[in-house]
C-alpha cells in the first residue's frame, strides 16, 4: 500500500462529520462575498448595459444622459481598458464588445453610489445596434456550419467493419438539453485598492487563480498585483469556473480608475441571461449488436451548443467523446464530436463536464435498442460491462471492473429488484391508466483533468506555538464539504483533534497557481497536498519527540494530541512537543505540493490514459406515470456508489443525493427555452426566473432513497485510499430516465421501443406514452430507432419471448433532420 493511501490506526478522515460551517449555514452566520458589502466604506456598485440583440454591431455609445443621473459616478467603456480588452482564455471574450453576440450581452458597465443609481444610469445610456443575422438553435448551427474550436475524434478499430460484422444494426438521433446552474449566489465580486496599489478582490469564483490571471491582463499588470480571495460559494457546479472573471475584472478596473471599492454583484435575472449553462447536445449514431446482444460497433458524432464564445467548451467534448461507451465494451468505435457557435450565452462547465452527454448517447441507446433486441434492459446493460484488461476506446486500461460488477449485484439484492420487477408487471397489467418502470443504470466516470497541467496542487499548513493549526490550500468551497474533508485529512495526518485544526480562507497569495476546484478532483489533489505539508511538519516534531522519549525517530506516534513512542510507556502532549520544537528553532510550517502520478494524454489524437482511476456507481428507479396527464412520481431509488475509502461518509453520502437529484432536474424537469422566433425578441432566453424554470424540489424526491457507499473499495495512490465523489453520482439519475422510458413503453404491446425526449418533461413523456399505446415506435420529439437484420444474420437474441417474430421497424426517417457538416 501506498504511503498516500494507507491510514494511520486511529484516523480521523473516516467519521461521519458534519459540514464545517454547517451551524453558519443554517444560523445565517455564514459569510458570502456580497455579505462584505456592508462592512466596506464608501462602496460604488455596478451595473450592466445589455443588448436587446441576439447579434449586432454596436454602432455608437452615448454615455453623456447618465453621467448626468444623481449617485452615476463613472461609466466602464473599452477606452477605460489599460490591458487587454478580453476576460476569457481563448481570446474570444472581449469584455467590452463591438459587436454583441447573445441577448443580454453587457456593452458597458455603470458605477454608482447606490445600486439603484447604477441602474437608472444604465438605463439613460444609449446604444446604437446594427442588427445582424443571428444563430439560435443547433439544427440553424450545423445548416450554416457555424462551428468554433477543434472538431476530435476518438477510434478504435474498424467501425465500418464493426456494424456489417453485427448481426442487428439501429441509427438514431438524440438531442439533450442544457442545464441553468441556479446556484443560490449569483455571480458576485468586491474589489478593492491596497495603499500601494495592489489589487484585492474578494471573489465567488472556483478558479481563484485564474480570475487573478485574467484581472491582471484586464488592468495590464502582473499577477503578483492582484489577490483573490474565496470566503465559499454558495454553490457554483462549474458555474464559477470561468464566468466570475470577466465580473470581477469589470470591478477591479472600476475600483482602479476611481479609487473606491467596486461591488458587482448579478441579480437573480442578470446572472440567468448573462452567464453560461450546461451544454445541449445533438448525437447521430449507429449502432451494432451481436446475436447474443452484444455491442459490436458504435458510430457517432456529437455535436455540442458552445455558445458565442469558447469557454471550455473544447474540454467539455473532449470529456464528452471520452464517455460515450460509459461501462460497456465496443470493440470497433469512432465518435467526432464539434461545438456550435449560436448568438446564446458561452456555455460553460457543470456537473459532470461533458460526462452526462456522452453517457447519455449509449444509455439512450442501449434504452432504445432492448425492446427491438428481445432483451430485457438491465440485462443488455449487464452483459455489455468491461472487463478488467480491456481498454477504452481512447487506450486506458480497465482495472476495476469487478467494482462496479459488486455495485450492480448489491443494488439487485438489496433492493430486491427481481421481486420488484415482477411487482411492477402486475402492478402494469392491473392499472388500465397507470404504469410503472423498474431500471437500473452504472456509471464509470473517470477522475482528473483533461488538461494534465491542472493536476496539480499545493497547501500551505501552520502549526503555532499552542499547538494549533491553521491549513491553507488551493481547493474553493461552495457547499460540497471540501474544507470538512481537508480539516479531517489535516487532523489525521498530524496525529491531533479535529477541534485544533482550522481552514484559513482560499487566497492567490497564500498558495499560487492552483487549479479550479473541478474536475471532482478537488479532494484528492488538494487533500494530498495538505497531508504533504503535514508530514513535513511531524517529521521534524518527531525527531524532538524522539529525544524527549529516548527512542528512535521511526518509533515514534503521533494519534489523538499525543506524542508516544514503541516501547516506551511514556507520553508527551502535542502541544508541549510543539513548544519544544519552537525554542529549539524548528521550522513549523510547510508548503505540500502533489501531482497527480499515472496520467497521460495527448489531445492531437485523443489517445492516453487521462485519468487518475474511475469511480462507479449503480442506481435503480422505480416510477410511476399517469397515462391521462404523462405527470409522474419517483417512489423509489437504491444506490450503491464508490467512493473507495471514504475521508468523510456524512458529506459523501450528501453529494451523492444532491449530485442525483440535480441530474434527475436536468433529464426530467429543466427546460431551457429561448425564443426562436424571427422578432424582435428573437435569442432571448424565456425561461429567465424561477417562475418559467422548473427545479427539483422537496415534492420530486422519492419516498424512499437509499445510498449505500461500496465496501472494499480502496482506492491505491489516492489520498487516503480514497475517491472523488463531486461529479459521478450526476449520473446516476438515467435511471430515473430509463424507468420513465420503460413505464411508456408499457402502455404499449410488448416490444415497444420508447423515444423519450431530454427533458423528459410530463408533457413529453405524456406524447410517447400515447405513441406507444399507438403502437408508432418512433416517439415523438426526436429520432427513430430504425433496424436493420442483416439477412442470414443468425438467431433472435435471447429475451422474454423468444418465440415472437423478428421486430423490423419500417421507417426510415429521422423526424429532426440535422444534416451532416
């Protein structure tokens, strides 16, 4: 076992803690970055100008009427820039534009006394706008070819070869929608002016040391010039990643060029048509099947809405491509993936980052496909699992297949689905206007960035001389309990009480260069990064223990605040061995450092092995649908999840819910809708407030959840033998999906395929239930399932008649026609 990985006898990491500022939270204590606000003197506030164009050029900027609105201070124009007029990282974001690219984009930003007068500035400025032909939807993407970035693909093998090898070949298509992050904080920043010039920006970011980047090149100085800090988010889901810069530059360039402090902070509206969301994906595919329901070959090509600009929209594909054959072996495999340019927000990082798109195209699929193969769902999905030795279709090797194999078994057994399923067939055939679904879904989600740079990471610890503790390290918290798990991993690897261990807020100039707390990665690289700086602080109280005992350095044990040594009965307190180590001049603090080890990738070929290992999971949804309205209730979910060596089971098992239930809202509730229309209105996002769209709440959670983490799951090399758990439970929730699916299908004959929209709306689900009762196994609101058997191509696969006819659907004809670019 690995030094990283192996836990001491008594570790803290392992208890089931509360979240750190769980009491702040729930007493209103805690404090966000606008909660500074009103404990800094003479604070402007800003506020944007934003186009009413979905494109245009920006013909004339009159600023002259608001300037001459009481409390209006200063109005932020490009000609104010003293840097670089761009707050992304492609060059492709000016932060005052020319030319405005979505609804809402901001031209110009208004400074005044009271937030109030900002507003009735921004409203006084005037815009001339030349309007220009816009791009709203996918389909009018790929007809113009409007396209940005690179185009990759990931192969293996001979996917022609493949599908006229296989014994039943389906095509399709699939469109999903995006996802609005609704954190409850909006985007925020505070800047303020240090006496000899430096900038300091107290910031709702998870990339701190990015947002320090681009405020740097914003204002034209070095990064050194400026300090970002994060108290906590209240939530982010990627959403903070690379949005806050451009807001916290337009703050700091305003708190440079009049002095003062410059409060920005979005409200519920602005952030909503301003900032990014998940990406919506088109897929084309085809896909083949052995006789005995085996994959052969899948062909796909994925096609993401970026937005207007960039972002991480590149990374999110690559991730996308990388998990397209989720935990199933397809020996012959070649996806292509391209992103959109559309006159929409700049779509940006959430949940997942690629990942649920990618693994939703075979889980439609294999959703899809069972019904026509005669084979029951769960057991398509099971017979296709990796085993260990195989490699993905990008050349990683599969080492944990049995994990996952574990998780399924324990999900059949503990939620006794056998018994179940048979519940459920009675239930469907004793309910004329009613039905119920019974699936079961895994998840292999790979941990680590795609851009090997990023893993890395560094910590800054402090031993005083009472023997507290104060840890400093590069991960931001926004809710997921990250500061929790590294004051455990502190207190562990030091040998003392969680109580005398505190976490100082996320600072540029405590440890520099960290990357974004993303990628799920945060507790692993950060976490072994503490316990690094840790180490070094106990080997050098060791040795002054060591004479104080009279035994050997390596005899000696630090556990629960108390210094002993083998052999010896004789103990000496933490802290006093503390103080010792100080008046003999002993170093008490350290800088940790990690980088992940293993990780490989080369983007040019999309070939390596990116990630550190894989976590998995296992989740089984019951539903139930109501055939006259399509409205529907979750009634149960069983989960078994791997975590490896849990660091903190309490915040693990709540990220696995919270982390469900957010991808259950984005597969069945969430609807993003902009106008579409060739009005005035046109590119405008409509549903812009809680009111138009719909998040899962308390009445959308089942009445029985179950989450069970994986036993014997140790994860060797990572901290703690531990694993990420931020982003993979996400997708557990196609299950949710897939019951959906199957309770439509059984409104209809035996057989039906069911295409099932995403969002699976009330409203869409209600359309394929009806179509299934039609017997029109094309479903409405996206692609068929068109079959084809090759002749001679062998017995039907085995399933729960087979004795029926071989099922051959007839059309030919996808219903969204997206054409080839």
């Amino acid at each position: 076992m690995s030094a990283l990985s192996e836990r001491p006898a008594s570790p803290v990491v392992g208890r089931a803690q509360p979240h750190e500022s769980a009491a702040l939270h729930v007493t209103g204590h805690a404090l966000y970055t606008d909660d500074l606000t009103p404990r800094t003197k003479d604070v402007l506030h800003a506020w944007p100008v934003q186009s009413p164009h979905a494109h245009a050029l920006v013909t004339a900027l009159r600023t002259d009427a608001a300037l001459a609105v009481p409390g209006v201070v200063r109005v932020l124009t490009a000609e104010d820039v003293p840097g670089i007029n761009d707050a992304g990282v492609k060059d492709d974001e000016p932060l005052f534009p020319r030319e405005v690219c979505f609804v809402g984009h901001a031209v110009c930003w208004v400074l005044g006394e009271t937030q109030e007068a900002a507003r009735r500035g921004a409203a006084a400025v005037e815009v001339g706008y030349e309007p220009l032909p816009s791009v709203v939807t996918l389909a009018e993407a790929v007809a113009a070819e409007s396209f940005q970035g690179a185009q990759p693909t990931v192969e293996r093998g001979d996917v022609e070869a493949g599908l006229a090898r296989a014994a039943y070949t389906f095509h399709g298509e699939l469109e999903m929608a995006g996802q609005e992050h609704f954190y409850l904080e909006t985007n925020a920043s505070l800047a303020t002016v240090e006496d000899d010039g430096r900038i300091f920006l107290q910031c709702s970011t998870q990339h701190p040391s990015e947002t320090q980047e681009i405020v740097a090149h914003v204002l034209g100085v070095m990064s050194s010039d400026v300090t970002v800090q994060c108290l906590r988010m209240g939530g982010g889901f990627g959403g903070k990643e690379m949005q806050p810069h451009g807001y916290a530059a337009v703050a700091a360039l305003g708190a440079v060029l009049t002095g003062r402090p410059v409060r920005l902070r979005l409200n519920r509206t602005q952030d909503l048509t301003m900032t990014g969301k998940r990406h919506g994906f088109h897929a084309r595919w085809r896909a083949g099947f052995d006789g005995e329901g085996r994959l052969e070959a899948l062909e796909a090509t994925l096609t993401s809405d970026g937005g207007w600009s960039l972002d991480l929209s590149e990374p999110v594909l690559a991730r996308a491509l990388c998990h397209v054959e989720n935990a199933y072996w397809i020996p012959d495999v070649r996806v292509t993936g391209r992103v959109a340019r559309t006159n929409k927000t700049s779509q940006t990082a959430f949940r997942g980052f690629g990942g649920p798109q990618g693994m939703l195209v075979i889980e439609d699929i294999l959703g899809r496909c069972a019904p026509l193969l005669g084979i029951e769902p769960h057991e398509l999905r099971r017979r296709n699992f990796y085993q260990d030795g195989q490699l993905t279709p990008y050349g990683q090797v599969i080492t944990q297949a049995g994990h996952l194999e574990r998780a399924w078994d324990q999900v059949t057994r503990e939620a006794e689905l056998e018994r179940r399923r048979a519940a459920v067939a009675e239930f469907n055939a004793t309910h004329e206007h009613l039905r119920r679904g019974l699936a079961v879904t895994p998840v292999k989600f790979g941990i680590s960035f795609n851009l090997t740079a990023f893993n890395q990471a560094g910590a800054l610890v402090h031993v005083y001389k009472d023997g507290s503790v104060l840890v400093n390290h590069g991960g931001t918290e926004m809710g997921q309990g990250l500061h929790t798990k590294m004051l455990q991993v502190a207190a562990t690897s030091l040998g003392v009480p969680l109580e005398r261990v505190r976490l100082a807020p996320t600072r540029t100039d405590k440890v520099p260069n960290t990357s974004a707390t993303a990628a799920s990665s945060g507790a692993d690289l950060n976490g072994a990064a503490v316990k690094d700086a840790c180490e070094q602080i106990q080997g050098r109280l060791a040795q002054v223990a060591a004479q104080r005992l009279g035994v050997p350095v390596p005899d000696v044990r630090f556990a629960d605040g108390v210094v002993s040594g083998l052999g010896t009965t004789a103990t000496v307190p933490w802290e006093d061995v503390v103080h010792s180590a100080y008046f003999a001049r002993v170093q008490l603090f350290a800088a940790g450092y990690y980088r992940t080890e293993g990780v490989h990738w080369d983007s040019s070929v999309m070939r390596g092995s990116p990630f550190k290992y894989f976590a998995h999971g296992v989740a089984a949804t019951e539903v139930e649908v109501d055939g006259f309205t399509g409205a529907y209730r979750t009634l149960r979910v069983d989960i078994v999840h791997d975590v490896g060596d849990s660091l903190s089971p309490l915040v693990d098992v709540g990220q696995i819910e919270g982390g469900f239930v957010q991808g259950a809202g984005w597969l069945t509730l969430e609807d993003l809708r902009w106008d579409e229309s060739e009005g005035d209105q046109r590119g405008r996002l409509l549903t812009q407030s809680a009111s138009t769209y719909k998040l899962p709440s308390f009445s959308e959670m089942p009445p029985v959840l179950t989450v069970r983490l994986l036993e014997r799951a140790h994860e060797e090399g990572a901290v703690y033998g531990s694993k990420a758990v931020g982003e993979p439970p996400l997708m557990l929730a196609f299950s949710v999906r897939e019951a959906l699916r199957q309770a439509c299908a059984a409104f209809g004959p035996e057989g039906t395929s069911v295409d099932l929209p995403s969002p699976a709306t009330p409203e869409a689900v209600f359309w394929a239930l009806q179509e299934a009762r039609e017997g029109d196994v094309a479903g409405r609101g996206g692609a068929p399932v068109d079959g084809d058997v090759e002749p001679g191509a062998g017995p039907r696969p085995p399933g729960p008649d087979p004795g029926a006819p071989e099922r051959r659907p007839e059309s030919e004809t996808a219903l969204h026609e997206l054409s080839e670019a």
